[in-house]
C-alpha cells in the first residue's frame, strides 16, 4: 500500500480559534462561481457570483467582470437584475443576456460597465440558448415547438380527457414526458441593437431536438466564420430508435441557400459540441466512435471546411475529452482531460517547437478543472479556469501555457474558509483481487486523532462511468461527512475513466464482478488501520452507487452495519422495462434481459435480498425516469417485509438529483441521522 498525504489548510491560521466544522447549512452559505465568458479580445472575463437563500429556497446571482490577468473585480449587474446567460456580443462592445421581464425570456444588451440597459427581443414565445453571428447581421436561438398534436378522432368530444398515446419509446426523457414539442433553432436579424423580421426555424415540422436532450445548450451550436453557416447538433431519430441510439450528429444549415448537410454522416456515435477556430477555417468538435455507448473515449477532432477532412488530435492519447477551447491566435486548442482522478488542463499545439509533443500538460496536483476559456493579454495566450477540489469550491485561476504557472485570479469564499476545520485527504494506491493499483481517496475528520477509533464510510460513486475526482457538492459532499465524524473510503473501481479505456470499460456486462470487488478491496484495506473501528463501518451511494450499496448489501459478508441507497436500481429486470435511455442499459447489460439473461441472474441485487442483515435507508424521486421510483419501492418493500431496519425518503418534486436547497438539507439531515443511530451506538 502506497499512500501520499496532502493537508488543506485553512486560508488563514490566525483565525483557528475561531473555526468550525461544517454542516449541511453552511453549505449553501458558499458562494458559487460559473457562466465564465472571456471577451472576444481575450482580456476581460465575465462570471457569475451565486448565493442561495435557504428561507426562500432559491438562487440569485450577481455579474462581475475583471481583467483575465487580474486585477479588481467590478460587480455590473446586482441579483435584482436578474440577468441569465450572460455572454459577450462579438465586437465585445455590449454584453448581452436574457432576462424575464415580459414573462417569457428576451434578449437584453447593456455596456460592459452594467449602463445602457436595453431590450433587444420581443419573440413570441422567448428566447433561449442565443448566439450572434461574427458579423452581428444575425442572431441564432432556440424555442420549443410544437410538432405533434392530438389525433382529432380518438380525442374527439373528450375536452377533459388527461390521456396521451404514444406509439414507440422515448414517452419520457430524464424528468420530463413528451408531449409532443422539440427543441428547434431559430435564426432572425439584428441590425444596431435591434432584433428585426420574422424568425426562421431551420427544423420546421422536424420532430428532433436541437440541442439535444436533456442536457445540451449552447455549446451544441456554432455560426460559422462568415455567418453564413449554423451548425447545431440534433440525434435525428424518433420514438424507439430515439432511445436505443447515441447518434447524434453536426448538421450544417446555409441561410442564403437554407439547405441543411450533415457533416458527420459516416460516425454513429455522438458527434457535439462544435467550434470554429477564429478564422473559420476548421471546425473542432467532439465524437464518441462506438454506437449506443455514452462514457465512450471523448475525441477531439478538427474538420477542414475547405477540404472536407478530419484529424483526431486525441488519437494516441488514452484519455477522454471534458471540454476544450481555440486559442485566441487559433494556434492551440485547450482541453479538459481527467488523468489520476484529477481533471487537468491540456494543450494540443498545432506547430510545436523541435522536440516538444504536440500535447502537453499545463496543471497538475489534486485539483479539478470544470471549465476554461481561452484568453489573451494581446501580447500571448492564456487560459481561464474554474478550480476545484473536496475542500474547496470553484475559484477562477490564470494558467500560462509557456510556463505552466497557475495564479488564482478570485477569492470568493475566502471568510468562509477562514472560519472552517477541514480534514485531512490522503491518496492511496490499494490492490485489488487481481493485483491491480487502485487510487483510493480517505478523507479524515477534523482533528482527527489516530488512537481513537472512528466510524468509516465506503463511498460508491455514480455514472457507472463518472471519475471520482476532486469535486466539491453541497450534498456528497466528503468534508461533510468526515465533519459529521466519519472517516471516507472513496476509491475509483473499475469502470471509471482517468486511468486508460480498458479501466473505464472493464464494468461493461460485469456490474457484480471486479468492480464490486474493488469496493471490497478498498474497505479492507482502510479495516487495517487501527484507528477504523470495523464494527461501525457504512456504505453509501447513488444511482450505480446505489446499484452497488444494494448489491453490497446481500453481498458484504457482515463487514456493513449501515447502508443508504440513493435513486438506485434494484431490480435489473425491472429497471430495464421501465428506464428511458435504452442505449445505457443495452451497452452495459449487453442487451435485454430475455436474450442475456446470465447477467442479469448474476448481477441485480434484488436475487440477493434474503442475505439482507443491516439497517438501510433508501432515497428515491418521483421525477427519476433513467431509474425509475419503483426501483426505491421494490428494495424498501424487501426490507420491510423481511424486517430489516429500513426507513423510505421521497421527493415528490425531484428528480435523479435533489436540486432544490430545502430539500437538499432534509436530504443531509435524514442521511447522517440514520448513519449516527446506527454507526455511533
């Protein structure tokens, strides 16, 4: 065992006396930085600054702006404004925003010092996802449609009737059912400030969705150099073949022609996030080569507008693509790739100097990276980020690509850190069944004392394939366990990326095999230490986490007294009839249940459910349609009925997630007042 130490120190020792251990509470006293947008110069950065009021049970947000190589922040627009989406207009002259004045979302545009505010829309409807042409002779947006209406015979008389028919899947998506209205993108003409003419849908009377759904925005579309062209990213399909395909492609949409080209024809993978490089010349974007497999290799490729050819930049590079940004110059493109459990910066340089690769690591240590844009003091290329870890939220830091420096550019939260005892983190390198190295997280209670015992938590992440990196939440959040108390395991089982494909592949078919051995492995390995009391030991986790706290719990051999499952499958079968993204469960269940049925024999927990023998706490939304609510109600029902110590908590409101601030603290409170009845006796 192999084990490195890094202790986060508060911002300031001279406050010591005065810290405290954090609480669910004080969690949503953090604020919350993001909407990050470098000017179009690449020497001004624009963000958001949020806070929640929990008596409210909502978010505000203020905009700031600050020169990208630092300086002071300037606050342009108070939460009173309630600007959304903040962006720069192309000459960098205005920033523009949506606001909801009318009701519905409209653009406005105001001087980059918060003066001149003005409104530029009055679209019927609203306005989302917006973006100006490089010429400003346009503007693109999306607005959701109506494509499919009722059937006037069936429904004929029937005013009242709350029926819906539907002839395939994709009935419902995430958390929402269809009902007939797809995303489409729009485009009209600004001319100085003005939104003018009649907007044009470039998908009219196409039942697809452009951005895709639910997560795509704005990053999903692209004007190109010249302003004549739209690229927006759309998975043409419908109904069944919708739910069991990743096909989502690049379509070209010319205004002066209004003919519409798929540009990436030939990948049935996804195919996203498309940018121009500064002259227009090429076309980076990011593409998943294997069909109906979402935590796919994330390439970068580059497509040649003028010859029509495409290069994988990322070919040779076994790691997958978050995010990625042009130069200002164009002469680099900067990405996002998660490599040891951490999530660094990287550069592709097109022209590198004599014996330098063309990729290079520009961050290191036990951070993460969320987002970047690139940025320019007009002399040389920057990049902005957002910098993360366990025991600190997101501030923005100033990377130099030459001499791979980070400052920190935001100090927003800094009082707050002042006041508050952090745990210690260690990483470990733990071996598992078959000898592999597995880098496992422990996270240490405050003061913690190695003479005493400590209850201890195993931590099973989500995804499957989703890396436990250096994250910060306000709900799993592991300072706050170890602040309750408890000492974390959180280790990076098979199945999740930053260590090589064939690491992040291995879960595929085999949900119950090594990667629940892993767990096993790693909570071992942490029962060495004397100071983990083996007798008050817990595991806890979401979605696969929660598969894995289920199968855990009719698997552990007696080394767990407590678990808690959040929106988990339980029932494989059943999971599979009733969850919405069929490409999910046929990739990684290597098909349905009737034609593979060993897997799902071996591997659904509910076939090891007489083995259940400790108290388990089980968490389950209503708008949860990837698992489904009966998922939670099936494992709770089995306790019950066999008597084991089990308690139901439901969200009628909520869906994978429980993003609502009340919510998110009845959530935390419920969670350690089950592990301290249980673990603390």
């Amino acid at each position: 065992m192999k084990k490195i130490t890094l202790t986060f120190f508060c911002m300031s020792s001279l406050t010591a006396f005065a810290q405290n251990t954090l609480t669910p509470e004080m969690m949503f006293q953090f604020s919350r930085i993001g909407g990050l947008r470098v000017s179009p110069d690449g020497k001004t950065m624009l963000y958001t600054i949020s806070n929640t009021d929990l008596a409210e049970n909502k978010s505000s947000s203020v905009l700031m702006t600050m020169p990208v190589t630092g300086g002071t922040a300037t606050q342009i627009a108070a939460k009173e404004d309630k600007v959304i989406s903040p962006k720069w207009r192309p000459d960098g002259k205005k920033i523009c925003y949506l606001h909801m004045e009318s009701g519905e979302p409209q653009l406005m545009e105001m001087n980059p010092d918060g003066s001149g505010k003005k409104k530029v829309s009055s679209v019927k409807g609203g306005v989302e996802n917006f973006i100006y042409s490089p010429d400003m002779k346009h503007i693109l947006f999306t607005q959701d449609v109506q494509v499919d209406f009722k059937d006037e015979k069936l429904y004929k008389g029937l005013d009242k009737t709350t029926g819906r028919i539907y002839d395939g899947l994709n009935m419902r998506h995430w958390d929402t059912w269809n009902e007939g209205a797809y995303t489409h993108v729009f485009y009209c003409d600004y001319t100085d400030g003005n939104v003018n003419g009649e907007p044009i849908d470039i998908l009219k009377g196409e039942r697809f969705d452009a951005p895709v759904k639910p997560f795509g925005g704005d990053e999903q579309l692209a004007w190109s150099g010249d302003g004549s062209i739209i690229i927006y990213t759309s998975k043409k399909e419908v109904g069944t073949k919708y739910a069991i395909s990743t096909n989502s492609d690049l379509y070209a949409y010319n205004i002066n022609t209004k003919e519409t080209e798929n540009i990436t024809p030939d990948n049935k993978g996804y195919d996203q996030d498309p940018q121009f490089s500064p002259d227009g010349s090429k076309l980076a974007y990011l593409c998943m080569k294997t069909p109906g497999y979402e935590s796919d290799k994330n390439r970068l490729i580059i497509y040649d507008w003028k010859t029509k050819t495409r290069v994988d930049l990322t070919e040779n590079l076994d790691q997958t693509v978050d995010a990625f940004s042009w130069s200002i110059d164009g002469k680099s493109i900067y990405f996002i790739s998660p490599i040891n459990a951490t999530k660094m910066i990287y550069e592709y340089n097109f022209a590198p100097k004599k014996n330098q690769p063309k990729i290079s690591q520009l961050t290191a240590d036990w951070w993460d990276y969320n987002f970047i844009q690139s940025a320019s003091d007009g002399k040389r290329n920057w990049v902005v980020g957002g910098k993360v870890n366990f025991s600190h939220p997101t501030d923005l830091y100033l990377i130099d690509p030459v001499k791979k420096i980070e400052t920190q550019l935001t100090e927003v939260n800094k009082e707050m850190l002042s006041k508050i005892k952090f745990g210690k983190v260690e990483k470990r390198m733990v071996k598992t069944v078959d000898g592999k190295e597995m880098l496992t997280w422990l996270i240490y209670p405050p003061d913690f004392n190695p003479a005493k015992k400590y209850p201890t938590l195993l931590y099973c992440q989500g995804g499957p394939q989703s890396v436990v990196s250096q994250f910060w939440s306000s709900r799993w959040s592991f300072q706050l366990m170890a602040a309750n108390g408890y000492i974390v395991v959180a280790p990076n089982r098979r199945g999740l990326p930053s260590f090589g494909q064939a690491w992040n592949d291995a879960i595929i078919g085999d949900y119950g095999g090594k990667c629940m051995q892993d767990y096993l492995s790693a909570i071992d390995d942490a029962a060495k230490e004397p100071f983990v009391d083996k007798d008050r030991m817990g595991a806890v986790g979401a979605s696969f986490g929660g598969y894995s706290v289920y199968w855990l719990a009719g698997n552990h051999n007696k080394r767990f007294k407590a678990f808690i499952a959040h929106c988990g499958m339980y029932n494989m079968e059943s999971w599979y009839g009733s969850t919405e993204e069929m490409f999910f469960a046929n990739n990684d269940q290597k098909g349905p249940y009737w034609s593979n049925p060993k897997n799902y024999e071996l591997y659904s927990p509910h076939r090891y459910v007489k083995n259940w023998d400790a108290p388990i706490l089980v968490i389950h939304n209503e708008k949860d349609f990837r698992v489904p609510l009966g998922q939670g109600l099936e494992a709770f029902t089995a306790a019950q009925i066999q008597g084991v110590p089990s308690r139901f908590l439901y969200f009628p409101d909520e869906n994978h997630w429980v993003t609502k601030p009340q919510n998110s603290i009845l959530w935390q409170r419920v969670f350690y007042d089950w592990l301290d009845k249980w673990l603390k006796k």
